[in-house]
C-alpha cells in the first residue's frame, strides 16, 4: 500500500499541491463562515 500512496505522489505531484491549497481553502472559508455570524 506504502508503495501504491508512492507511485499516486510521484505521477501528481504537479496537482497535488493544487489540491492541497484547494482544501486549505475550503477549510478557511467554512470557519470564516462558521464565526461571521458571531462577529455581527
């Protein structure tokens, strides 16, 4: 399995840190969601 997550890593490593930023951004924004309605 350790060399399937290997081999997955090495032929996307151009996106994967696309997806990456992706989820940090999702990720962001949900909390960013979840505490607007505290600031107002």
């Amino acid at each position: 399995m350790l060399n399937e997550v290997k081999a997955v890593l090495s032929r996307s490593s151009a996106t994967i840190w696309q997806d990456v930023a992706g989820g940090c951004a999702l990720m962001v924004v949900l909390i960013g969601a979840l505490h607007f309605p505290g600031i107002i």
